[in-house]
C-alpha cells in the first residue's frame, strides 16, 4: 500500500468560508479524501497540532496575531508545499479593514469605551495571544507556493488546485474559474 | 476623403499594412491580435498612461506603449513574449497596489476592466502588498460617485470630459503618488460646474466613478447576468438611441453606441441617461380614491375605474360636457394619445381636449398657416456662430443644447447670450442678462431695428455687435416662451432672424418644444387648435401624465377650480392630488413601447419596452377603455348625486 500524502488544514483570521467552500465539493470529497490523509484541520477537530510530515500544508485566513504567526512558521517548517486558501490568507481580506488603526485604539474601542456590563472586564489574560501591529497576508510571513484566491474559493477551484498538486502538477489557474471575490 | 499612404509592417510574424499615422494597437487590431489596454478608449483620445499596452518593436530593449506609438514601415512588433508578460503583470500589480481595491468586498467585482484584465494574466497573488489607506469617497453629486479608492488614474474620465463632452470639469490633481481626479479647482463633485451628463460614467474601467441611483442593486450586478435592452430616450425628441442595461426587471444603466449618430457622439444627456433612474414622488401602482373624510386611499382597479366613471358621469348629468377637459403629457406615446383621443372624442365628446403646454402648439401652428415657419435642427446649435437663448428653460427641456452650446464655443467661438431670469451656462455664457418676458421681446425688437447698438448698457452694445457680426446666428426659443399665451418673443425672434435672412446671412429659430413628443401628440390630434376660452369656467375632467411636466398658464387657470378631476399617473404628484378625486396607475416610458416623433414631428421611432410595468400597472390605452364602460353605464344608470361633493360621489 502507497503512502498516502499528509495533508493538514489550518484556520486563522478567516470566516471558515473556504473550509466550508471545500466540505461543499460534495461527491468529489470522497475521491479526494481517498487520495490524502487529513491529518490536523478544523474538519477533524484534533487538538494537538502534530504537522510532522505533512506534504501539504492548507492556510485559511490572514495572520493577525502572535498565535498565527507561530501556527504559519511551523506548518511552513513541516510541510513540503503551503498552499493559502482564499482572500484572507492570499490578500489579507476583510481582516485588514483593522489597519488603518493601532491595535491599542481596537481594544480601546471594541472593550473600554463601549459600557462594560456588571462584573465584565476587557479580556487581559495573559494566554490570550496578542495582536499584530498589522494583519497581513500568509505570504508576507512565510513563502507560499500556491496561492488560490476567491472569498470564499469556490469547490471548483478547490478541486482544480488540489488536483493538480495530487497530480503532481503546479497548478495555474485558468482565468475563468480565477476570482477574488 | 483624404488619401493616406499604407504602410506595411509584421506583428507576430504576419504582414500587416495599415494607413499612414495609424498606432500599433490600430494594427494589430485591424489584424485581429489582442493587446490588452487600459487607459485607451476608442472613442476617446490616446494616452498611454497604464502601460499595459506593451509590445516589443525590433527587439529593442525598452518596451513600447502600443495605443501611442505611430507605425512606421518594416516595424517588426512583438505582442506577446515572457517578457511582456511579466511587464504587464508588474504594471497590474503596481496598479492594484496603489488604493485600497478589495475586490472581495467591491460592488463592481465582476465588472471591472482592471479586476478582468488581472484574472486574464493569471495574477493570483500580490507581491506588492497593497494598500490600507482609505482614499477619499466623493458623495456629493446627485446622481454621480467618485470612490477615489477604485480610481487608476487611467484618465479616460478626463478625457471624455474635456475632449467629447467639451465639459472640462474633470482633471489631475497634484502629481506622482498623490495624484487624483478632481473636478475644477479640486472642488467636490457636488460643487462642481458638472452638468450631469454623465459621460465619464460610461468610460471608467473600474467604477470609481459610478452612478448612485444602482449602487444597492450592484452587488452580485454582473455584467454578464444583464440583459442590454437596446431602446431610444423620448425625453425632449432628438430620440437619441440608448443600451438599457437591466438586472432582473431593475435598471442598472443606460449608455448610448458610441456611433449615436444623435446630436454628439457617445452622448447623452442628464435626461436620457440619470433622469430614468429618479423617482419623481411615491410610485402610484394601486390606484386611489378619497374616502369619506376626503383622505386618500388605496383602491381596487375595478372600483377606482367605477370611481372615475360615476364622478364624470355624475357632473355631466348635472352641468353638461362643456366645463370638462382633457389634458394629455406630451411625454406619452403616439399610441397612448391615439387611444387618448379616441376617449375624448367617443366618451367625453364635447369636453375640451388638450395637451399640456398646448399654448405651444398652437402658437406654432399659426405660424404654419402663415407660412412664416422652416426652422433648423436643434443640433444645428452646435455649428452656429452666434448663440442667443430666450429663457432657460432650454437646461431642462433640451439638456444636450448645453453641450452643443460649449461645442459652438469651442469649435468656433461662437458668443451664447442668454436672456432670462437664470444663467444655466454658467461661466460658458459670453452674456447673461437677466431679462423678463417683456424686456427679452423689447430688445428683440431693438436688436431688429439696430437701436441696441448704442444701449445705455454696455452688455446690450456687446450683445449688437456680436449679432451684427454673426453669418449664422440662431436663436433658441425655451419652452416656457414658446407655450405663452402671448406668442409676442417667438414673433419677435422669428423677425428679428428675418431681417437677418434678409442680408443674406442664415439665421435661424429653433422652437423648443415643452415635451418630448409634444409633436407626435399634435400629429395625433391630441391638442385642440382653438384657444381656452375662459379657462376659469372648467371644473374638471382627465389628466394623463408621465410625472412632473407643468400646465401651461391657461391650464393652470382651467385647473383651479376642478372639482371633477381623475388623474392617470405612474407617480403620486402632490400638486395633482391636490386637485383629483381619482388617481389610476399607469406605466412610465421605460414601461411602455410605442412610437415617439422627433421634435420637429418629422420622423417617428418605435421605442421598445425597457423592463415591464409592476404587477396590476395597465397599459394606459386599457385604462382608458375600462374607464370608458364604466362612463357609459354611468351615464344609463339613473342615480342620484343629491348634493353631496363630487369627492364623494367618486367614493359612493
Ligand atoms: S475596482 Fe475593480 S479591481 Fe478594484 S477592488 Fe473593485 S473590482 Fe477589484
Ligand atoms: S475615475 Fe475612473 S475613468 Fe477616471 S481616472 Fe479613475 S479609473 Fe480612470
Ligand atoms: S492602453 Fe496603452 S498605455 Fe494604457
């Protein structure tokens, strides 16, 4: 029996949409699950993000905080190809409307300027991860080699570029299924 | 014709040979190879801003733009090589790198030349981060939006601006990376001397600027899900052709070929391309009635028609036909006024029938019967040498004069003078003397007479000597003058043009109708040849409007007094709710298909149907045959009124 490649799927600053956009290729998931092992995803659910191994690495979302940042650095360091899924992760997305503020004036005016209700508190834990400066794309964190845009990408889209890396092809994306919203 | 030499030269490997002082975008698309452009409009002037254009000539090292560069013989092009590709790719990427483009959240994703010219190079990532800043969001138009954000600084609005629409609101402001649209001395849009044509709207690649009235329907307002409804505007009768872009039932946009072969190329004004997307009241589309205490309320069709049937029954029973009218807009269709008179001269015979501003008509078909008509086209305002407007109701009638009249300006220097109470042409005019009725016709007369020359005013003198001096002058009659009761300015113009003729010089008076197809309704016999004669006796009758188009004196005066009045509309009018007791739904001119006649009646075009009418709005031809049955059996019921108001007697 072949080795089946290891494929792990992460989700950062990001909706869940291209996760949900992959669940939706329907039949054709089956034909793709045959072919890979899912190993760590928000589709599974493990808890213990062991990247050992993994051919693939799969990136939804930007990278906005000091969490992400580490999740990207070690998948890139684990994984033979890291591909970033949809508009967040490829241009940042949504998540960069925050730039045009500190994070310090986010909190300030997600936490502390709206009334806070009895016994509420502005979240200060220390385990919480910190926010960066500025949300950024995947690739201004770490080198990515497949870039496959849309908001969310659709299955099509989705099963062209997987198809084509399980191929063991680079995948280009021709222009009619390309998109960016 | 002018004969220029061909010259010959090979794009990808093929001869090509093209006219002398052709550009290699020329070439190669008369060779039928595609090179992808930006900033180049074919209706427009060349640029060569973006880049994009790129091609290899000889090999040399630095790329060409090709929609700049001249052909010259035995040039060997190159369209597409990895080198112009990865050139092309880099000019996109800088150009999505210098705003904010979103695409994600975008309302003109998917009908966007940048985001189409980005998917056909296969960009599927930025390797120049794009920006965060927010760019500023001009809001302060009626009808237009400028989102600074989306803009290229392709120029193209520039440029249709100044060069087609002669307007020159648009330019660049500042330079480099601070370099932006803005209109005069960085004024914003609302401010601006922009008249609203609306041009740069049909030009911009990317949708920074972009029309207000469509932006809730824009999202998921592809390009492709759009039917293009090819139609014509019936608005003031040049019946310029237009493309109705339409998204389930819902208007997104109206452009014109750029061949319209109407009064300027690629054009159209205020009222054929934003004017259809206003709502001029509440929509009427269930008709209404007055209750018992005299407020409206919605009704059914079949009880709104009785309605309307019982009130002109009931006040023909009691005081005749003599004191009843019907008054028709002249915005309606040939067809609509056919079924129009038929009613009046069937059901309602005896009453008066009129078309709104129907002084007009027959101010102008008395000239006809003494033979003193023969007037030019309106576009021949463009190519006069001397322009003089009598009143400014031109601006709203006849909108695209204010283009032709720059056009005149600029072409040839000709003075436009206006004379009425306001100055539509704005810093265009030469002169504006703010002149009423009596004193226009006065210096028409003095004008004639060669008295104006030495005026005590210095503008009058001006105006003289710049008429004494034209070789084709013409004079534009506004609406309001020409629907006068007095007909006094329009016999003073057409004298003042006579004496003129008279010196061999061709002058000209162009009569502006008040409506659209004011002339197709007179061609019908919608308006009566004979004047109001004591306009106060009438009390009511019919009214069938497009929307917000004015009486004219006499029918004001017939007006105020009406007692027995329904009123077909496709709007809820305030100053005809008033007045009626009945309101019946009718379709507006996107709504309906018919023939419309050229301003001058001398040709008719059938206008098709731009999206169909709401559920339950007849067409007008059929709410007039309903309400004619119910007349009828009115009139043969034998009830009784008593002496209860008419209001009421429409609600019984
Ligand atoms: S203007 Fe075009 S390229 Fe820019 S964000 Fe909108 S769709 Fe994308
Ligand atoms: S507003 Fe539109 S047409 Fe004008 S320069 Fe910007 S992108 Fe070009
Ligand atoms: S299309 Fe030629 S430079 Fe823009």
């Amino acid at each position: 029996m072949t080795v089946k490649p290891k494929v792990a799927t992460v989700w950062l600053e990001g909706c869940a949409g291209c996760h949900m956009s992959f669940l939706d290729l329907d039949e054709r998931l089956l034909d793709i699950l045959g072919k890979i092992q899912l190993t760590v995803s928000p589709i599974t659910d493990f808890k213990d993000y062991d990247f050992s191994e993994t051919t693939l690495g799969i990136i939804e979302g930007a990278v906005g905080n000091e969490e992400q940042e580490e999740v990207v650095h070690r998948l890139r360091r684990c994984s033979s190809l890291v591909m970033a899924w949809g508009d967040c992760a490829v241009f940042g997305g949504i998540n960069t409307l925050r730039n045009q503020y500190t994070p310090g004036e986010l909190i300030r005016a997600g936490y502390i300027e709206p009334p806070l209700g009895p016994g509420q508190v502005a979240p200060n834990d220390p385990v919480l991860p910190r926010l960066l400066p500025r949300v950024v794309a995947v690739d201004q964190v770490v080198t990515v080699d497949i870039h496959v845009p849309g908001c969310p990408p659709s299955p099509q889209v989705l099963f062209y570029a997987l198809g084509e890396i399980l191929g063991g092809r680079r995948p280009r994306i021709p222009p009619d299924i390309l998109h960016y919203d | 014709m002018d004969n220029k030499a061909s010259i010959s030269l090979r794009i990808d490997g093929r001869d090509v040979t093209v006219d002398e002082g052709a550009t290699i975008l020329d070439a190669a698309r008369q060779a039928g190879i595609r090179i992808p452009t930006l900033c180049h409009h074919p209706a427009l002037p060349p640029y060569g801003g973006c880049r994009l254009c790129v091609v290899e000539v000889d090999g040399a090292p630095r790329l060409a733009a090709s929609c700049v560069m001249p052909v010259r013989a035995g040039m060997d092009v190159v369209t597409v090589n990895e080198r112009i590709l990865e050139t092309r790719k880099t000019v996109l990427e800088f150009l999505f790198s210098e705003r904010p483009h979103h695409c994600m959240v975008c309302s003109q994703s998917g009908d966007c030349e940048l985001q189409s010219l980005a998917y056909e190079h296969g960009l599927d990532h930025f390797e120049v981060p794009g920006l965060n800043d927010e760019f500023p969001l001009d809001t302060t138009h009626p009808d237009l939006v400028l989102d600074h954000n989306r803009c290229v600084l392709c120029g193209r609005c520039v440029r249709a601006c100044r060069d087609v629409a002669g307007n020159m609101v648009l330019d660049f402001h500042n330079r480099g990376g601070r370099a932006m649209i803005g209109a005069d001395l960085s004024d914003q849009l609302g401010q601006s001397s922009c008249v609203s044509c609306g041009l740069c709207l049909q030009v911009c690649p990317t949708g920074a600027l972009y029309l207000r009235h469509r932006t809730h329907y824009a999202v998921g307002g592809k390009a492709r899900d759009r039917r293009s409804v090819p139609s014509v505007c019936p608005s003031c009768g040049l019946l310029c052709p237009t493309v109705n872009e339409v998204l389930s039932d819902h208007l997104i946009r109206i452009t014109t070929p750029w061949d319209n072969p109407g009064a300027a190329q690629g054009q159209l004004c205020r009222k054929g391309r934003l004017d259809p997307f206003r709502e001029l009241g509440p929509r009427l589309s269930r008709p209404m009635i007055r209750n018992e205490e005299g407020e409206w309320a919605e009704t059914s069709e079949e009880e709104a028609q009785a309605a309307a049937g019982r009130l002109l029954a009931g006040w023909i029973r009691n005081h005749g036909r003599s004191t009843l009218f019907g008054l028709i807009s002249g915005r309606r269709s040939n067809e609509e006024a056919a079924a129009f008179r038929r009613f009046m001269t069937i059901a309602l015979e005896g009453a008066r029938i009129d078309t709104l501003a129907g002084n007009a008509f027959r101010n102008l078909s008395r000239l006809e019967e003494t033979g003193v008509r023969g007037e030019p086209p309106i576009e021949a305002a463009g190519e006069a040498d001397f322009l003089l407007f009598l009143g400014d109701g031109f601006a709203q009638s006849h909108p695209i004069l204010l283009s032709l009249a720059r056009k005149a300006r600029l072409d040839h220097g000709a003075p436009l003078i206006v004379l009425g109470p306001k100055n539509p042409l704005g810093p265009w005019a030469s002169i504006h003397l703010s002149a009423s009725a009596s004193e226009t016709k006065n210096l028409l007369n003095r004008l004639a007479n060669g008295e104006a020359g030495n005026d005590n005013l210095e503008e009058v003198r001006i105006v003289a000597q710049a008429w004494a001096e034209a070789r084709h002058p013409l004079l534009v009659l506004s609406p309001e003058y020409l629907a006068a009761s007095d007909p006094g300015i329009l016999h003073a113009a057409l004298a003042l043009a006579g004496r003129k003729r008279t010196e061999g010089k061709d002058a000209g008076v162009v009569p502006l109708r008040p409506e659209g197809n004011s002339a197709g309704l007179w061609g019908v016999g919608a308006a009566s040849t004979e004047p109001w004669n004591e306009p106060e006796r009438f009390r009511g009758g019919l009214v069938v409007l497009d929307g917000d188009e004015l009486p004219d004196a006499d029918e004001t005066r017939a007006l105020a007094a009406a007692e027995a009045l329904a009123v077909i509309t496709p709007y809820q009018i305030p100053t005809w709710m008033e007045k009626a007791a009945v309101l019946l739904p009718t379709p507006t001119l996107m709504e309906i298909e018919g023939h419309f006649a050229s301003y001058d009646g001398g040709r008719s075009v059938f206008k098709t149907r731009v999206r169909p009418a709401p559920q339950g709005v007849r067409p007008l031809e059929d709410t007039l045959a309903l309400v004619e049955d119910h007349l009828r059996s009115a009139l043969k019921a034998r009830s009784d009124a008593g002496g209860r108001p008419m209001w009421m007697e429409a609600s019984s």
